[in-house]
C-alpha cells in the first residue's frame, strides 16, 4: 500500500455515504407512491365515466333506430329494469339490445349491469368497470363507487 502525504489513497464509498443514499430514496419512494396511486384511481374512474357516456350514446343510437324501424320495440322497453333478451317475436340470438349497444360502444357486455329507458333517452344506466361502479340517472347525473 503506498502512502502519499501520510495518508492512505482513498477509493469507493463508505457504508455511511450508501446508507445515507438509500435513506434518501426510501423517503421519496414513501413520497411519490401513495400520489402515484391517486392517479391511477382517478384515471380508472374517468376510464369508466368515460366508456359509461359512450354506453349511453350508443344504446341512445339503438332506441332511436328502433323507433324508426319499430316502434313498439321502444314501447316495450320503456321504463324495464333490465333490457329483455330478446323483444316481440325476435329471435333471441339476433336481438338482444344491451348486447347490441355493448358492441356500439366497444364495450364488454357484461359490465353493463342496468339500464333503463324512457322512449329514445336512457334515464338510468349502471356500469362496473374492474373495481368501479358508475351509475348515470337523468337529472341526477353521474355518481361512482369503489367497489
């Protein structure tokens, strides 16, 4: 070992410099996490607020269609809970309305839960999305919950 100047040549980092610099990047990763976090649960929500509005619009396209084509189709759905599976004489395979607004609105199906009608306005709809729950009723407008 050489010595130049009566002291030791001095390489790398000592334990207290690394622990120091680790301490450093625990506090801003215990910082920036639970922000991090927020974001991703308001980006979900607007996710779902967002397929929620295009699920509307797209079975408001269907209810005006059928009103043009058939109008006691609209008659029948008016004010239903839950959209049949099937209307009037129609095959059940070729008509199934939440389905249909479901691929309008590039949609699963199955995350459409409700929806309900009054003439060619949807005055109620529930959606989930993943852990989200978002339901629309006219007047009222859009509500969530964390499932």
């Amino acid at each position: 070992m050489k010595i130049q100047g009566g002291r030791k040549s001095k390489k790398g980092f000592t334990l207290v410099e690394i622990i120091v610099v680790l301490v450093i990047i625990a506090v801003l990763a215990a910082i920036a996490i639970p922000a991090m976090t927020g974001w991703i649960d308001r980006a979900n929500e607007r996710s779902s607020l967002t397929e929620a509005r295009v699920v509307i619009l797209a079975a408001e396209s269907l209810l005006v269609t059928l009103y043009g084509e058939a109008p006691e189709v609209i008659v029948m759905l008016d004010g239903q809970t839950q959209w049949p599976d099937y209307v009037g004489n129609l095959d059940p395979n070729d008509f199934n309305p939440t389905n249909i607004a479901a691929d309008m609105a590039d949609v699963q199906g199955e995350n459409i839960k409700k929806i309900v009608s009054n003439g060619t306005k949807v005055v109620e709809l529930v959606y989930e999305k993943g852990n989200y729950r978002t339901t629309y009723i006219k007047g009222d407008g859009f509500s969530f919950e964390k499932l």
